[in-house]
C-alpha cells in the first residue's frame, strides 16, 4: 500500500516483531520514504498507527520539525484526525 504525503509517495509496510508494542507501534522512515506499522496489531489500532505517522510526516514536510518530533501533540492530532474520519487502513 502506498500513501501520499504532501505529494510524496510513501510505501505502508508491516512488520512483525519490530516494535516494543508497550512503546511503539510505527515509525516513518522520511529518507527511505517508508511507514512501518506493527502487524500484530489490530485493524483500528494499524489505521491510527497510520495516521499519526502520516501527521509526524505531513508536519516535517511542511517545516514544522519540531512538533513533528513532539509526540504528545502528534499523538492527540492524529488521534482527533483518526476519530473525527474513521480513515480506514486498506491492506495489499
């Protein structure tokens, strides 16, 4: 699966057993133009996990790259953003 941020093509992969799931369940790679989301998560958990790593790269694209690395603010944008449009994760 592929997903556009701000015009940049971003490949959606999971990953098994490449997260401490307490801990994180995603990270973008803004080089490498990659998302990774744990895979052992469930349906609702892989598309917030989605969205709030498309919102860590929407703000470094746009030059925020200092709320793009406050993880509280990330945290509580996408998950308002997941809620308020049930965006929904789309599997290969």
């Amino acid at each position: 699966m592929k997903v556009s941020i701000c015009g940049v093509p971003h490949r959606v992969i999971e990953c098994k057993d490449d997260f401490d799931a307490d801990i994180h369940f995603g990270l973008i790679d803004y080089k490498a133009c990659e998302i990774k989301i744990n895979g052992d998560l469930t349906s609702e958990m892989k598309d917030s996990t989605l969205v709030h790593e498309m919102m860590h790269g929407i703000l470094m694209h746009l030059g925020y790259e200092e709320l793009a690395q406050d993880e509280k603010f990330v945290r509580v944008l996408g998950n308002e953003i997941y809620r308020s449009f049930s965006i929904r994760f789309e599997r290969e």
